[in-house]
C-alpha cells in the first residue's frame, strides 16, 4: 500500500447476482497514468463508480492516499478528498463563459459566496493556471456553447483539475474528437499526470498506443492483464477478446 494514491484488492460488485467486478486488484503509483482498457461491459465504468462512491461494492478494499478507507465514505466527502472525475456526458453550462464556468468549479466559491471575494487574488492565478494548462487563455471570454467539441472536453477537464485532485478518472475523453484534438489531449493528460495520478478509460488504441505507460486489461470483471501496451497487445488472451488479431479494431475512424 505504500505510496498507492489507490489501493484496490479483491473488489467485487454484483447487480443482482451478475458480476461487473470479480475479485479485481488495482495498485495506482502518485503521478502515475494507466489506462483501462477492455471490451464492452467489461466493468471499466464501474470501477471508476467505486473509487468514487457511487457504487459500493460487496467484497473488497478500496484505500486511497493510505489513510482514507474509500468504502466507508460518501460521494462528495471522497470528492473534497481529492478524487475528480471526468464523466462522459458534458457537465458544462453553455450559457457561462469558459472562465465563469472555471470559477464555478473552485471549491471555495460553492460553498460561501463572500470566500471568493476574500480569496479572489488567489481565484484569479487558480483560473489562469487552468485556461493556459487546458490551453483555453484565449476564449476564456467566450460561451461554452461557442466552443468545438474537443475544446468543451477541454474545459470538463479543466472544471475537474481546478480542484486540485490528488486523483483524476476519466472516462473515453477522444470519443468523437478529431485526431489533432486526440493529440492535444493526451498532451494534456501527460501533463496533469506530472501533479496527480490519473486513470483514463478508453477504448482508442491508437491514442493508448500513443501515451499509456501502464495499461489495466478488464474483461468480463476480470483484469486479465497489465503492463506496457506493447505487452498487453501480444497477450493472446487479450488479443482473443479484445484486440483482435489485426491488433486495432478499436481505432475508430477519425482517426
Ligand atoms: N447499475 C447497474 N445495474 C445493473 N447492471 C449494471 C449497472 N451498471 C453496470 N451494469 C452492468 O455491469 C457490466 C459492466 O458495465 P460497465 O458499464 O462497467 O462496462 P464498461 O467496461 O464501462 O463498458 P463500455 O466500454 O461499454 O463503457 C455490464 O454488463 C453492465 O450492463
Ligand atoms: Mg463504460
């Protein structure tokens, strides 16, 4: 358990007798990146579900940062932990400019109005920080309904790392993006990983290919390999039910 942010054994979750997670292990190093990969069903959403919460499991142990029993806490005080997560569906208000939405974001403003005015210096530096990581500095003025796709997927992450997380999820960030927005964002998730750890769930080969170090093989509830992509992509289990022989079926066509 010694310097996991995450530390998960022996976790199972069962919805009504089916199991979406059997018996999984899962050890995340501070400031690391892995991927979880896997087929369809395979348990990946519900084992970001567990680490934040929202689904408890029957059997297992889920620590994080060594102290904190993640078991035993609810959604949002595992949130105030540290713990963000990216959710596939946009959380951003398009009637908000891209700043305002940030500002929204920071912890302190949600939960008394006049911190922010006490704190507003500090606000400030927290948004600039944010836009130029995000790389968003330039429509900072503008209506998050007026950006691209990608770039709204931008400031989802941007909303998450204003927390400051210790750990980040996410959940399929390249899906309907373009390979130029593919590219920038596993830039950016290389460069949130250098702060926090952060687990991306994606079903893109090309991208994991591109900027995985450590990849989580999952299928049917079960991690069924880990390691490099170039060594998971050789596993013939992994190649039986997931890869494929041609190695990338999973690539999809943008890019
Ligand atoms: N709340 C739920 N109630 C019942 N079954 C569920 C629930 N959530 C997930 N499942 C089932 O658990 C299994 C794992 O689902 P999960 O969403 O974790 O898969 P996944 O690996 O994220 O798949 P995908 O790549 O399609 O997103 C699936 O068979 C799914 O139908
Ligand atoms: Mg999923």
């Amino acid at each position: 358990m010694k310097n996991d942010v995450l530390y998960m054994e022996a976790v199972s979750v069962s919805f009504d007798g089916f199991k979406a997670l059997n018996n999984v292990n899962l050890f995340i190093k501070q400031r690391e990146l892995r991927f979880l990969i896997g087929p369809n069903g395979a348990g990946k959403t519900t084992l970001l579900d567990v680490i934040c919460g929202k689904t408890k499991p029957d059997m297992g142990r889920v620590f994080y940062n060594e102290e904190f029993d993640l078991l035993r806490m609810k959604p949002s005080k595992i949130c105030k932990a540290g713990i963000s997560r990216k959710f596939q569906a946009p959380s951003v208000f398009g009637s908000l400019t891209v700043e305002e939405n940030l500002r929204l974001s920071i912890p302190k403003n949600r939960e008394l109005f006049s911190s922010f005015f006490d704190n507003q210096k500090g606000s400030i530096e927290t948004v600039d920080e944010v836009l130029e990581t995000v790389g968003l500095t330039e429509k900072r003025n503008w209506l998050a309904s007026q950006l691209a796709h990608g770039e709204k997927q931008w400031l989802e992450i941007g909303l998450t790392i204003i927390q400051k997380p210790k750990l980040l999820l996410v959940d399929e960030p390249v899906a309907g993006m373009t390979g130029g927005e593919r590219d920038k964002t596993g830039i950016l998730l290389t460069k949130i990983a250098k702060d926090c750890s952060v687990i991306v769930v994606e079903h893109d080969m090309k991208f994991v290919e591109r900027f995985s170090s450590t990849v989580t093989v999952l299928h049917e509830g079960r991690v069924i390999s880990d390691g490099s992509y170039e060594k998971v992509k050789k596993d013939p289990y992994v190649i039986d039910v997931y890869l494929g022989r041609d190695g990338g079926k999973h690539e999809s066509a943008a890019s």
